[in-house]
C-alpha cells in the first residue's frame, strides 16, 4: 500500500477555506450584516449626508457664490476638495517629506493618512480614473466615516437605545463642520480610530483599544488624546478589578507607538525627531498659548460683532464670513462645554475626558480661532448628549438636523471655493 497518499490530507484546511462554498458562506453571512439595522441605519446616514453635501455645495458654488459665468462655473466636482490642509496631505502622497525647522514644511503632517493616500492614489492612477490622489482622499474619508459612524452606534446602543443612536449619529452627519468627512482630510480616519477604541474600551477589548490608540496616534497630534483616555479607562477598570497581576497591563505599551515610529522616521531622516514640533511652531505658530480664548472674548465686543447680530442677512456675505465662523465656532464651545456634566453621568468620566481634552487642545494650542470647526467634528459624546436630550421631541431634532444640514451645505461650498475655512 503506498502510503505518500496521505500526505495531502495533512493540509485539509486550506482548500476548504479557499473553496467557492467557503467563499459563498463568507459573502451570505457579510450580507446578512451589512442588512441588520444596527449597520445599515449608520451606513445610510453617513453615505447619504455625504453625497447630498458633495452635490449641494457644487451647484452652490456654480450657480449662487459665483454666478453662471464666475470661475466655480465648470468646477471639477472632485479636485475641487483639495483645499487648504489637503494639498499637503496630497502633496506628500505623491511626492514624499520635505523639512525645514524655520518654515512651513510638509513634516508638520502626520504619515498615517497620506500613506494610504500614496496606495489608494496610485491604484487609482493605474486604471485611469481622474484626479486619483484627491479621489483616493477623498474615499478613504468616505469609507472610514461610515466605518466611525458603525462604530459610534454600536456605542450609543450600549449607553442609551436605537432612537438616540440613530439620532446622535444624524447629528453628528449634518453638523455645520462636518464636510471635512468627505474632504481629503484626517477628521475621518482619526474619528474612526476613536470609535473603535471606546468600543474596545466597553467591551474590554484592552489590546484593540491601546492598539487602535496607536494607530490613532500616527495620524494627527491628537491622537495621544485619545491613548490618554484608553490608559485612563484601563486605570479605573484596574482599580475596579483589584487585581494587581494582569498581563493585559502590557497593551499600554502600544498607545504611542505611532507617535514614536514618526519620531524615528524624522529622527533617521532628518537628524531631529521633534522635527514636526519645530517646523509647527515655525510655519504654523502653534505651541501652549491662551490667545484663542482671548481672541473669542474681543470677538464678542466689537462692532462688526454686532452690526452681524442686529443684521443677520450679512452673515453668509463673503467678507462677513470670517466673524460669522468665529461666533459659531465660540457658541459651540460653549454649547459641547455644557455637555460635559450630562455627559459624566450618562456614559462615565472617560467620555468626559475626551471632551474636554478635545476642546482645551486647540484652544490652548493654536493662534487662531479658524480650524475650531473640524476639531469640535469628532465631540461625538456631545452629539450623544444632544440626541438623548431631545429623544422625545423627535420633531425638534429634526428641524435641528434639517438647519445643520443647510449650514453643512453651505460651509461646504464655501470651502471648496477657498474661503476661509481650514
């Protein structure tokens, strides 16, 4: 009898996994997720809100800004994103790092965003389609928008019920700022890395959520926000346990290990591993300061302030534009700032923290009041806050939604016309 016939079926996995029935099997179970309320409600909110936004701003900006015969008259319906932050985000893509510790230079980029830029971009431009790198951008944001809002439902389950989830999560879709979700921008994937990690958090998931932290961490400064907050949760359930042996302790090691990989990269490439710090403080002026409270308290007391408030059809005018943001952006603050009590008690003091550190970093950090509006984007606990509140006058919400989506609208067009808005 010959016995090599037996030595095939020592690798009987593998071939099943790869066979069409094992395919088929993966494919019915994936459909019949995708089709369960608690993904298709966020999917089709965060896909819809994306493509009515994109398609509003762009007559907006043909037809009412400009006028039929303006420039915005043959706008390119996708390289019109790649305004502002997204040019360096494209540019690095494309073309890699530059540093200059005394000027603007592209290491003020975090790398997480722009490399899967680089991979989409270039996939993008094999099979021909046009303006691969700001479509690349711009997909990535899509897809990881929805992904966020998945994430943040299952979230709003777990503290509340089904009508505040889908209310917070529509909310959060139509918010005045949010067309940074659909721009080649980091507010999406950084969102994203948000939600996965509180959902990690609540359920354990210690390793996921100092892992997903990580990843947060290489793609924008705030991102060590967030492993504050993980390392804090994995304190208070420390505490809560009393058990002082736990080999998950180790997990914490991952929260800033995207932060430090980009240290190294500027270290190994540029003799500085604070090169993003320099080059920030340099080009961009940001450092611990308190002038954007200040700047909002003079704000509030100058005429123009004012002749806005006593004439209210001035405030989308374009030379107006610039005080009209900054008195949204500071009754924002105000309003999420507000939250943080309710928000304490109905889903716990990380949330709080969040908050809070999400406000302060800006405010503390940055000369100006002008990117105020992407980072109050990502307060989801504030939009969880503001759904509950108004869970039982259904109609209310919707009016609300219904105003933030025309601000949406708007804001959007007017930043893809370059106005103002970064």
């Amino acid at each position: 009898m010959m016995r090599a016939s037996t030595v095939p079926q020592a690798w009987p996995a593998g071939p099943a996994l790869l066979s069409p029935r094992a395919a088929r099997v993966i494919a019915r179970r994936l459909v019949e997720r995708l089709r369960q309320p608690d993904v298709t409600i966020p999917l089709a909110i965060a896909f819809g809100v994306r493509v009515v936004v994109m398609l509003a701003a762009s007559v907006l900006l043909r037809f009412v800004i400009g006028g039929r015969h303006s420039p915005f008259a043959s706008i390119n319906l996708i390289g019109a994103w790649n305004r502002k932050d997204a040019i360096w985000y494209l540019a690095i893509a494309q073309s890699g790092y530059d540093y200059s510790p005394v000027d603007y230079s592209r290491a003020n980029f975090f790398p997480l965003y722009p490399m899967l830029v680089a991979f989409v971009g270039r996939v993008a431009q094999a099979v021909g389609l046009p303006e691969p790198y700001t479509l690349a951008g711009m997909a990535i944001s899509w897809v990881t928008f929805a992904a966020a809002c998945v994430a943040l439902y299952q979230i709003a389950l777990l503290k509340f019920d089904r009508r505040v989830a889908t209310g917070a999560i529509l909310l959060l879709s139509v918010f005045p700022f949010s067309f940074y979700y659909g721009a080649p921008y980091t507010e999406s994937i950084y969102l994203v890395c948000v939600a996965i990690a509180f959902l990690a958090v609540e359920r354990r998931n210690w390793w996921l959520a100092a892992a997903v932290a990580g990843i947060a961490s290489a793609s924008r400064p705030p991102g060590l926000m967030l492993g504050a907050c993980v390392g804090l949760a994995y304190l208070i359930d420390y505490a809560r346990a009393r058990r002082w042996l736990r080999w998950d302790m180790l997990s914490l090691a991952l929260i800033p290990t995207g932060a430090l990989a980009y240290m190294a990269y500027c270290w190994a490439r540029w003799g500085d591993p604070l090169a993003y710090v320099k080059t920030s403080k340099a080009g961009w002026h940001s450092g611990l300061q308190l002038t954007a409270p200040r700047l909002a308290w003079q704000l509030v007391t100058t005429a123009d302030t004012w002749h806005i408030v006593i004439h209210p059809h001035v405030w989308i005018l374009p030379s107006y534009l610039l005080i009209t943001l900054h008195l949204e952006y500071s009754a924002l603050t105000l309003l999420c700032l507000a939250t943080t009590p309710f928000v304490w008690r109905k889903m716990g003091p990380v949330y709080a923290v969040f908050l809070l550190l999400s406000v302060a970093a800006p405010l503390l950090n940055f000369p100006t009041l002008n990117s105020l509006g992407r980072y109050l984007s990502v307060l989801f606990p504030a939009f969880f806050i503001l759904a509950w509140a108004l869970r039982d006058h259904p109609r209310y919400l919707y009016v609300l939604a219904g105003l933030s989506l025309i601000a949406l609208c708007g804001y959007a067009s007017y930043f893809i016309a370059g106005f103002g808005l970064s």
